[in-house]
C-alpha cells in the first residue's frame, strides 16, 4: 500500500484491495485493476494528491492498457468528477425499523450482486459481478455478505469485511433511501467502529468525514 495516501483513501483500498484482480504501484499512488466489472473502486489509479503531473502520469499508465483514465483523490474536484463520496465512522442507531437484515452464504452471491447493481442503475452488471466476486471472496472469511428484504423482496446489499478494529462497509446499495440506515447498522453490529462510505445523496449520518473524489481525466491534461 503506498505510504503517503491519506487515512480516508488507505482504508478504501485495504478493503478494495483484495477484491482487485491486479494491483500496481503508478505515480505515487496504487493502481486497482479489474477488468470485467464495473465498480469503480476496482477500476481507478489512488493519489496523494491531484498534482498535474501525477494526474498525467497515472491517466497515461491507464490508457495505454486500454483502460479509462480514472484517478481517485480526497478533496473536491468537481470539474472532472464522475462520482464521489463521504467517507467517514458510521454509528448505529436506536431506531426501530421495518426492513430485515440478514448475513447470507456465498450461495445467495448472484441474488446480492443483482440486488446491488440494481440499486446503482446498472443491473445488467449483476451477474458479472457475482462472477468476479465469487472467485475473490473465496477463502476469504473477513467478507460478509449483507441482505435487506421490505417483506419478502430483497431491497439493499452490502458487503462486510472484518478490520483490526471494527469493521469496512464501502461496497454496498439499496433500491430505497430508508434502507441505508438500517443496512449499515446490521453492518456495524458486526463490527464497530464501522468505516463507512456514503453517497451524497444518502441520509445516513457519518463522523470524521472525508470527501473523496473519482475523476475521470485525459493522458495530455495539464490541469
């Protein structure tokens, strides 16, 4: 993992990491490589900072193997980005709730990535997913998988992975906003602290809160 990466940026890849099909030192920062899928998070080159040049450099690596330029760096960088989140310590609440949660075998993997890729606008990734996941998350037992089900429908997936303390949750979804919350609470009685990302448009509340952005560039950009 490379030294100089902020704690916020760390954390994502000592969870994405080991999900990754391939992994590289670029421009300062570490590469993440998974071809096949459509995560994000597998698929981007994590910087220290958005220096020009170590943009150009890790853009460039990128493109010459075929793959989009796609940087990750904490702060706000709104005019390349392409998505971005809060990474922060959830904490669970007291609130009673409607939906149940459950921990799944790797059986339940197809209907988790299905459920997942539906709740981010891209259920045509599902099985995919489940395909890539399926292989990585063999023999693995720090990753649990999460289901939340509204009556018999499954409404929200999240993937768990045990830390030295507490816990991650940074790959996970849900087709309704109500269920954010009560998801990562079942992801927190796992483990806690649970270090969490959020989506901007998720209610769920976080602490120590960094902004960490996804920006798609160009090889020859100069900004």
């Amino acid at each position: 993992m490379a030294p100089s990466l902020s704690p916020a940026l760390a954390d994502l890849l000592a969870y994405f990491g080991p999900l990754a099909s391939g992994r590289e030192e670029v421009a300062g920062g570490l590469a993440l490589q998974t071809p096949g899928t459509n995560v994000l998070a597998l698929n981007a080159v994590y910087l220290p900072d958005a220096a020009p040049e170590r943009v150009r450099e890790a853009a460039g690596w990128q493109q010459v193997r075929g793959q989009p330029p796609l940087v990750v760096v904490e702060g706000s960088q709104e005019q390349r980005e392409v998505a971005a989140l809060r990474v922060g310590v959830y904490r669970a609440g007291a609130v009673l709730s409607p939906f149940v949660v459950e921990q799944v075998s790797r059986l339940h993997l197809p209907q988790w990535a299905a459920v997942l890729a539906e709740a981010h606008g891209t259920p045509e990734w599902g099985a995919a997913l489940a395909r890539h996941l399926a292989g990585r998350l063999e023999n693995r037992r720090e990753y649990a998988l999460l289901l939340a089900y509204a009556g018999g429908e499954a409404v929200g997936a999240l993937l768990w992975q045990a830390a030295e303390v507490g816990g991650r949750a940074h790959l996970w979804g849900t087709l309704d906003p109500a269920v954010d919350a009560p998801l990562l609470d079942a992801a927190a009685s796992l483990g806690a602290p649970l270090s969490a990302s959020l989506p901007s448009g998720s209610p769920a509340p976080l602490s120590q809160v960094a902004r960490v952005s996804f920006l798609l560039m160009n090889g020859d950009e100069n900004s």
